[in-house]
C-alpha cells in the first residue's frame, strides 16, 4: 500500500510539472512565435505523450529497456516533427512574397538625391511654393511612383515623410479612410470598394473621381508553371472555388493554390469587380501573432509556389517588384503590355483616379487641371503608365 502511495504521489508529482511545462511553454510561444498555431498543438502533445510514458514506468507497466525505448523513439519523433517543422518553415519564408509591403518607396521619394521620381527637362507650367497650401496627397503604393513625381515637378522642394507630411503612401485602404475623415485633399487609387462607397455616404461626403491614367489588372505564376494564358471565364472559375486543379486549365495535375489580397485594397477591389456575379471563395489565411499574444487570421499574400496563382497591377509586378521567379499571365490570348492597354486589347484594363472628397484647398483644381494637361500625362506614362485619351 505504501509502495502505491508512493506511486500516485510521484504521478500526480510529474502531473503538476506536466501542466506547468504546458502552459508556460504555450504563453511563451504566444508571445515569442510567429507560428503559434503549431506550437499551440505541438506543445500540449508533447507533454502528454511524456506525461504518459512516465507514468506508465511509475506505475511498471513499461519496465527496463522497454521503458528507456519507448522513451527514446518518443522524443526522436517529436525532435523529428520540430526539426521538419523548422525546415518546411525556413522553406516556406524562402519563397518569393509578392506584397506592398516588400517594395521600398523611398528610392521613388521627391527631391531625393538618385530618386527613381521621374522628372522631365524643363520647369512645370504649374507650381506651387512654400507657403502656399498644400494639397495632402496619399495614395496606393503602385501609383506613389506617379504622385510623387507630380509633386517633385509642382510642390516647394523640401522633404516629404511617406507616412506623415503633404505626400504620403498609406496603401489603397488607408488612404480611402482618410479621403473620407478629411484627412487628406487627394488620393491616387484604383475605383473603390461597396464598403469604402458606403462609407463616404455614410460620413455624408460625396467622392468625385477624376481617371488620370490606365493600368493593366494582372495575373501570375510561378515561372515552372506551364500555363501560360486563362480566359476571364477560366478566372472566375478559379477563384469561385469551381477550378481547383491546374490540368483543367491545361497544366500540370497540382491542386490550384489561388491566393487573394486583404478587403478593400485596390487590387482585391479589382478581383471582386472582376467576378460579376460568381461568389469568390475564402482565401488562404496566415495566422498572425500580433500584440501579448492575440492571434488574428489575414489573407495571405501571394508566395511563389509552384501551384500558386497571385494577381496585382502591371507595373507594380513588373517594375516596383521586380520578381524574376514569376511569369504574367496572357488574358483570353493577349499579354498586359502598354500597347494592348492603350489599344483596349487586353481584356481587364481600367482607369486610375485622382480622388478627392470636397476640400476647400484652393489648389486642388488647378492642380488636377495641370495632371491632365500634357505635361502632367507625360509623367504617367514616362513612369510606366498608360496616359488618358
């Protein structure tokens, strides 16, 4: 009886060590990991297969080298699991991201020494100067190349943070929130989103869109991929969740991997827009540690996997990224090109808007005026853009 009290004493002894090592391990995983998903199955599995092992030595029913072997290959498989957990993770941050994130938008900054920031050869008929009140401008990251050529050609030669000053890149989403607050005077973005319409009406204010340029909307794969064109038909399928493998649309037999952006940037705009009716499915999700460990789940951005499909706008992917392991796709039999733009050929073209709200800046409009001159469309396509008719 006693040697049986001595045995629930050291298992209930490994229980409170057994939960301890639990919980600390999955807070501290929480806090500390960008993969608190695995972690938070992997741990509590750990520990209880440990916690049986040991208590079934307590308790002889594993005696001797059966004992120390069942312990053995159980820590082998689980240093085993880790191990190639670290392994396909290092893998997968290995791929190629195509995400705004990514770009770095001061080598296109105005006034900056070695800007990418085109300018032309001469002063621009339009200009304002220092004292004079600034338009704020905000805007999508694909077209921060372009506004901030306008304002390096217009606005008083000084520095202009791109997150907090007259000329700020705060991506599609953020700049639509703050157009409709009256945060800023313009904004360069592709056409809203239903929930950014609903929003200005709901603020009460009235978004008056002045198309400036025209971009091609585009698709990508891998580059191993064999697919080389999909019809808009073969899209919608595809992103209805209806086409699920690549042999149906002429590639390989993989399971299509369709990746998508987060609500209300410009380019899942464009992909909704796109759909015309077809319901689009649920994205691939990463699961995000943010703050003391609250877990968020995002659309994940586009990695360059082998059975990947990703989408964004012509010259964001082809010249703000510059990823060389991707091949663009042709629509209905037709390649994204300036020419095929401006001919109307490819089939999913559309304008980009200068956007505005109501301001009474008195420089809005003759500023909008001088972008739709020939000198301010000169810009648009010497950055890469196709200009307006």
């Amino acid at each position: 009886m006693d040697q049986l009290g001595t045995k629930i004493g050291y298992s209930f002894l490994i229980t409170l060590l057994a939960l301890f090592a639990g919980v600390i391990g999955t807070v501290f995983a929480t806090l500390v990991s960008q993969h608190y998903l695995f972690y938070s199955y992997y741990i509590p599995a750990f520990v209880i297969g440990f916690w049986v092992i040991l208590n079934l030595g307590v308790f002889r029913l594993l005696k001797g080298n059966v004992f120390r072997v069942s312990l053995l290959i159980f820590s082998s498989l689980a240093a085993a699991v880790l191990i190639g957990f670290q392994i396909y993770q290092g893998w997968y941050d290995s791929l190629e991201i195509a995400d705004g994130q990514e770009v770095d938008l001061y080598q296109y900054k105005p006034f900056q020494e070695h800007t990418k920031a085109v300018s032309l050869d001469m002063e621009a008929s339009f200009s304002l100067q220092a004292g004079d009140e600034l338009p704020v401008l905000d805007g999508a990251t694909a077209l921060y190349p372009v506004y901030s050529a306008f304002a390096q050609a217009v606005y008083p030669e000084q520095d202009y943070d791109l997150f907090d000053s007259e000329v700020m890149a705060n991506q599609t989403h953020r700049a639509y929130a703050s157009l409709i607050n009256g945060d800023v005077d313009m904004i360069f973005a592709a056409g809203p989103s239903d929930f950014q319409l609903e929003r200005a009406d709901e603020q009460g204010v009235e978004l008056e869109f002045t198309p400036i340029g025209r971009e091609a909307f585009v698709f990508f794969v891998n580059a191993r991929n064999p697919v080389t064109n999909l019809t808009i038909e073969e899209i919608q399928g595809i992103y209805s969740g209806e086409i699920t493998d690549w042999s149906e649309v002429g590639g390989g037999n993989e399971v299509i991997r369709a990746f998508q952006r987060p609500p209300d940037s410009g380019s899942q705009t464009a992909l909704e827009n796109l759909m015309e009716g077809h319901t689009l499915m649920d994205a691939p999700t990463d699961d995000v540690v943010t703050g003391m460990g609250g877990i968020i789940s995002e659309t994940a951005n586009y990695r360059n996997h082998r059975n990947a499909i990703g989408y964004s706008f012509r010259f964001f992917s082809t010249v703000m990224i510059e990823n060389h392991n991707i091949r663009h796709l042709q629509i209905e039999g037709v390649p994204p090109t300036p020419e095929t733009i401006r001919d109307g050929t490819y089939p999913i073209a559309d304008s980009f808007y200068a956007v505005t709200a109501g301001s009474d800046n008195p420089n809005i409009d003759p500023f909008l005026e001088w972008i739709l001159s020939e000198e301010g469309q000169e810009f648009i396509e010497r950055t890469g853009y196709v200009p307006v008719e």
